[in-house]
C-alpha cells in the first residue's frame, strides 16, 4: 500500500512538473512609472505635450507588452500603442498584423460571436462590416460620411455598431449608454440619434451631456426620457462594456475601428474609398 502511495505522489508530481513546463513564460509588465519616464525622456523638450498611460498589458504577440498612451498636444488627441520587448530594452510602433493563411478568421469569429450593437443589412449577407466607435470622437464623426457612402453602394453589406468610449473622454461613456438604448427600441431612431450626436458635438459637455443627449434622441423619434432613465441601468453599462472588451479581444484601441469580415482598418478616413470598396467585393467573393 505503501509503495502504491508513493508511486501515486510521483506519478502526480511528474504531472505538475510537466504541465508547469508547457506553460508559457510570463510578460514581464514594465510599469507606469517606466513608461511615464520614457515618454518624459521622448517628448519632455515640448511642454505643450502631454500624456495619460491608459494600459499595459500582455500584447496579442507572445512575449510582448502592449502599452496605450493618450497623448495630447495644441492639435488635439491622439492614442499612440507602444509594443515593449521583453527585455524591455525597445519598444515598436504600429499595428501587429494577423499571420496565416486566414489570418482574418479568428477576428471574425470573434465578432461574430460577441456583437451586441445595432444591426443593419441582411443577416445572411456575405460581408459584415462592424465599427467600433466613440461618439465624443472627432475622427468617428469624420468616419460616418464614407461609411454611409460605403453601405449606400453596397446594399447587401451587414453592418454592427459597436460602442467603444474612450476614458479620455468626459461624456463618451454616457453617449454610448444612451445610444445603447435607442438602438435596441428602434434602428431608423438609432441612425438619427448618432448622426444628430455628431452634429451637436461640439456642443456637448460633461456638465449638459444628459440634456443634450434626451433632447437628441426626442428628436430622433425617441422617447428621450425613456432613453435616459434606460441609460442610467446597470445592464446598459454592462452591454457597454461588453462591447468594449469585445473591442479589445480583437485589438481595437482607438477609434474608428473597422473590420470586414475580421479584417482590422485602422481609420477608413484614411484609407481610398475605392480601396475599402474592392475590401468589401473581395469579402463576398472569400
């Protein structure tokens, strides 16, 4: 019996040892204080330059780190994602691309499992598009107009607005709330609303965004009482940030971001629209 019981604690034993080895090695985080030096270091000779860490976290890449800074300068916001080294000696800028032979796939099964945003288009359409945007953002606001443009030529194309505030902004987390409800009471009312957000931009604060945003969503053909009270719930938080780390999971952060049947365009703005259309006719044709 004896003998059994210890044959049994080394078998065990062998066990955790090799599983312990097939685990991976862990990111060695460097910390705010490392990163605010280094961004101190980097732009320190420009006191009109400033800068928030907003995260630091194990990047998609094995063994690198992924760092988001806010940066604000006299032209406005910008986030910048610094990918750290593990020895953390260097750091790279720019996007981490997907690699294979479907390197769009696990994205799209990703988004296709998790959306919870407002749908618009044939549910069985070749082609999804899903944003990810911020109603405080300037850039989504500049976005909105070629993405209309895009759906408008491609009638067949499904289309997912997902929420993703950003913490820098003040009154982001209450437009995605609102907007939120109104997309799940009425998809015409949906549109008015975001478009009518964006054109009152500017206008909104911190202080009148809950007045600014009723009197938006009673204009959209909303009850925008209902929709206040509706955006104060926890489960709309709840769904909100259930979009965001959707976002996240997929590698979104900043906004716009937009994906084609998984495919990750960092600002459509940027990006030719005959470009993003021969995206689209490619998509239904995969």
């Amino acid at each position: 019996m004896r003998r059994q019981l210890i044959l049994a604690s080394t078998i065990f034993l062998l066990m955790v040892a090799f599983a312990l080895s097939q685990e991976k090695p862990s990111v060695n985080l460097p910390t705010e204080d490392t990163v605010n030096s280094f961004m101190q270091q980097t732009f320190g000779y420009d006191s009109t330059i400033t800068w928030k860490v907003t995260s630091i976290k194990p990047a998609v890449a094995e063994g690198l780190t992924e760092v988001t800074v806010v940066i604000t300068n006299p032209q406005g916001q910008s986030v910048t994602t610094l990918y750290v080294t593990p020895d953390g000696t260097h750091a790279l800028t720019g996007d981490i691309m997907p690699f294979g032979a479907k390197p769009y796939a696990p994205a799209w099964e990703a988004l296709k499992k998790g959306v919870n945003g407002p749908v618009r288009g044939p549910e069985k359409s070749p082609v999804t598009i899903v944003e990810f945007s911020d109603l405080q953002c300037p850039h989504c606001k500049e976005a909105q107009p070629v993405i209309e443009k895009l759906l408008g030529e491609e009638p067949n194309t499904r289309f997912v607005f997902q929420q993703f505030p950003l913490p820098m902004h003040n009154w982001a987390a209450k437009g995605a709330a609102y907007a939120d409800c109104i997309g799940r009471s009425s998809k015409d009312a949906f549109s008015k609303f975001v478009q009518g957000t964006y054109d009152e931009q500017a206008n909104i604060t911190e202080s009148n965004a809950d007045e600014k945003l009723t009197g938006i969503a009673d204009k959209a053909g909303a009850k925008g009482a209902d929709i206040a009270a509706c955006a104060a719930k926890a489960d709309t938080k709840t769904r909100v940030d259930q979009s965001v780390a959707l976002g996240q999971s997929v590698g979104v952060t900043g906004t716009p971001t937009v994906f084609i049947n998984g495919r990750r365009i960092g600002n459509v703005t940027q990006v030719p629209h005959d470009v993003l259309k021969g995206i689209v006719d490619f998509a239904a044709k995969q």
